[in-house]
C-alpha cells in the first residue's frame, strides 16, 4: 500500500462538457474538473505544491489515460481501482510519461509539462489544484504564422 510507486494508467472515460471535463474511472465513479481550459502552447509550469493531473484522450475524445503527477497520498491499490496512473519524479528528474507528453520535477516543488498534441495523437489536458482552487490547461498546437505576424 505504498503512495511512492510509480503506477500504470488503464483506460478512463471521458466526455468533454462546455462547462469543464469529467472523467469516468474503471470503478464507475465520476469527477468534475470545472472551468473551459486555458491553452497552452509551450512549457506548463505548476505552482509549488499543486496536485498535478495530466489526461490525455483518444482521437475519438470519449476515453484516455489520465496519471497523477508526484502524487504522495493516494495508495497504490485505490489508484489502481479506478485505472489513474502515478509517476513520482525527483527534482531534476524528466520523463516522458506518454507519447508527446514529457514531465519534469523542476526547484521549488514545481512540475513542468511540454506536449505535442499531434504527437500524442489526442487532446492533451492538466488539471492542477489543491484545497483551495483548481486550473484546467489544454495543449494546443501553435499557429506558427500567427507568431510571425
């Protein structure tokens, strides 16, 4: 029952709302993550001491692979119940977590995020929250022309 293991992902529901995503564990149980989400383009960087989910759908936007990030608290057979994967990183540490997808454990408690949609070949989400507030981050790809101009 160790909350230190990096664990595997299995496959999750997910149904895109306008009003945020809600995923559906392997266990039947639902969750909210409210809010439209923000784009991101580039390198997401997580506040200190944030949860840090990232979800990544299938091209069909109905099912993904969701992992927790660092994630110290849920024990192994819970996460493993309801299909959510865990990779615990030490500071300096980078993993590419999914195709496309690559996650690093940066100073100050901080996770840093890069990923090409393309590559991942669906939509690409994180959700960071704690007890207080809660952001949802899509990865889009960028327009490199409309940088141009």
């Amino acid at each position: 029952m160790s909350a230190r293991n990096d664990v595997p992902p299995s496959t999750v529901g997910v149904e895109l709302l306008d009003h945020g995503v809600e995923v559906e564990y392997t266990d039947g149980r639902t969750t909210l993550y409210r809010g439209v989400p923000e784009a991101v383009t580039d390198t997401l960087t997580t506040p200190p001491k944030k949860e840090t989910h990232v979800l990544v759908t299938d091209p069909t936007e109905t099912e993904g692979v969701m992992l927790y990030v660092n994630d110290l608290k849920t024990h192994d057979d819970i996460l493993e119940s309801t299909g959510v994967g865990r990779v615990v990183l030490e500071q300096g540490e980078t993993e590419e977590v999914f195709p496309g997808v690559t996650v690093r454990r940066v100073g100050g408690m901080r996770t840093e995020i890069e990923a090409d949609p393309e590559v991942a070949r669906g939509r690409v989400f994180v959700f960071v929250e704690d007890d207080w507030s809660e952001r949802s981050y899509e990865f889009v790809s960028g327009d490199p022309e409309a940088d141009e101009q």
